[in-house]
C-alpha cells in the first residue's frame, strides 16, 4: 500500500509539472465537493459502481446583484466489468452580463489494486463565453459609450485530466480541469479577451467508523490557480445510522460552511450547504446557498451496506 502512494505521488507531481501551457476557466470550489467530483476530476468516472447522475444548483451572495450563480450536471457509470468509466457533465455559470457554458466528454481507465482502485481520467469538450454588455448600467449623464452596445460570443475547447485512488474508507484525487491553451475562436483581438489562470485540485478523505451507526469522515480540497493565493476547504461530516450526514468546513477566504446530507432510498440523496463569510468583509457580501441531488442506480445483485461518502 506504501509503495502504491508513493507511486501515485510520483505520478500526480509530474501531472502538475506537464501542464505548463494550460488554460482553463475561473473553477469554483464548491461546498458539497465531496459529492460533485466529476466537475472537477474526470477519474471520478465510474467510482460509485453504478450509474450516477448529481445536479447541484450554487446561488452565492444572494441579493448581491450580477453575484455569481452556477448549475452544474454530472451522469456517469462504470462499463466493461468496471475497467472503464465513462461520463459527461455541465456547468453553467452566470456572473455579472457574462454567461460561461461549458460541456465535458469523460473517460476514465480504472486499475483494481488488492487494496483499491486507480482512475486515469480524461475529459474533452468545450466552453462558450456569452458577454451582453448591453447589460451593464451606465451614468445616464455620460451619455452612450458605444463599447457597451456590443454582445459577444466566445469559444474554446478543454482537453482536461486527473487521477483519483479510492478505497471503502480512504480517497485522493489529483486534477488539472484544462490541460492546453486553444485559440478562443469569435474574438476579434484575443489579447483585449481577459485571460483565465490554470487551476489544480487536490482532494482527500476518510472515512472513520465509530459504530454502527456513527461514521465521521474528514476531508479536504485544495484549488492552486496561477497569480491567486491557494485556497483550501476543511471539511468534517458526522453520519448518524446512514441515513443523516451533517457537517462543517473552514474556507481560507474566510467562510464558515455548514452542511446536511439526507440519505433519502438507497438511490436518491439531497444536501444542502449554507456558506456564511466571517471575514472584516462580511458586512459587503451576504450568504450563499447550494443545494445538491444525486441518484444512484445501483445492479439488483449488488450487496447494499451503506450509503457512498464520497
């Protein structure tokens, strides 16, 4: 088992290293990460054993006007007696009069090890950038500026990668969401488009059995973006008899999270996530709410223990 983590080390650092041209769009972090990991890892694809499909809906700083507002959807499903995992997802992502739409093909190479599984995923797909300037609210005393009577349309395409190990109790994924920069196609002067850091995600978890009826499981996701400082979230949910999970996280910008997971059937789960800045800037910014469903459609022969953690 050491020498596997030592290997998978080895191989996650030189992932980092060989993305040195990349090019992605600004990524969330999202609250519920531990259950939305194909938006941001494709070698998620296939880890639940079974066809899984998970929305999630983020509304951040409500009744801040033009406050990010994001929609993510996510299918995805082990294939060839679980050596492959497949999948799609997609996010919309709405901030100020900029609308960012992106879809993501997923393939994923899964090695069973005595202990776990290994992923390799790849994801391919594309991002359209709609920006409707006429939006933006000008002093009617300045008269028409005529930079803000344009809307446009801009394209690119993702070529992203990761990896991810999972056990029954333990996980560690290791991903870079956009691996080359492409040519963002409909821009009349690319250099006047503003340009989006590389991003890398690294998540962790396990998961500790008290009882049972009482599982805690910690984790933690770290977002490392060019130019921005690093940001991690720590995270703790406590599950009572599988079918109750209820948690808190500490965002280093400054944020308080608490969290509900209900365990609906043994296909259906809802979270929901409550952000709560604590900062010297709360008073300029309000609350964040996000709500999660995911289904889980699981073979009639399959043993069921307990619900997924993660």
């Amino acid at each position: 088992m050491r020498n596997f983590l030592h290997k998978f080390s080895l191989v996650a650092v030189f992932l980092l290293m060989i993305s040195g041209a990349a090019f992605a769009q600004q990524e969330a972090m999202y609250s519920q990460y531990m259950f939305n990991g194909l938006v941001l890892n494709p070698a998620y694809a296939g880890s639940n054993e079974g066809l899984s499909a998970a929305a999630l809906y983020r509304n951040q700083w409500v009744g801040v006007e033009g406050a990010p507002v994001t929609q993510t959807l996510s299918v995805h499903a082990p294939l060839q007696n679980n050596r492959v995992g497949l999948g799609f997802s997609v996010v919309n992502d709405e901030i100020g009069v900029t609308n960012t739409l992106s879809m993501n093909g997923i393939y994923a190479f899964r090695i069973r090890t005595e202990s776990g599984v290994f992923s390799m995923g790849l994801q391919a797909g594309f991002t359209k950038i709609h920006a409707d300037y006429t939006k933006v609210a000008l002093n009617p005393q300045s008269g028409t500026d005529v930079q803000f009577n344009d809307v446009q349309n801009f394209l690119s395409f993702n070529v992203g990668n990761g990896l991810y190990y999972y056990t029954d109790k333990f996980y560690a994924g290791v991903s870079v969401p956009n691996l080359f920069r492409t040519r963002i196609s409909g821009a009349n002067d690319n250099s006047a488009y503003p340009g989006h850091a590389r991003h890398y995600f690294l998540s962790t978890g396990y998961v500790f059995t008290l009882n049972e009826n009482v599982q805690i499981k910690p984790s933690t996701i770290i977002k490392a973006a060019e130019g921005a400082p690093v940001q991690f979230d720590i995270n703790t949910n406590v599950w009572l008899h599988n079918f109750i999970g209820l948690g808190a996280s500490y965002r280093s910008s400054n944020a308080l999270v608490g969290l509900v997971e209900l365990q609906v059937s043994r296909q259906f789960r809802v979270g929901y996530a409550y952000d709560h800045p604590v900062s010297s800037l709360n008073r300029y910014t309000t609350n964040t709410h996000e709500v999660m469903l995911r289904f889980d459609l699981f073979s009639e022969g399959e043993r069921y223990v307990s619900p997924r953690l993660f």
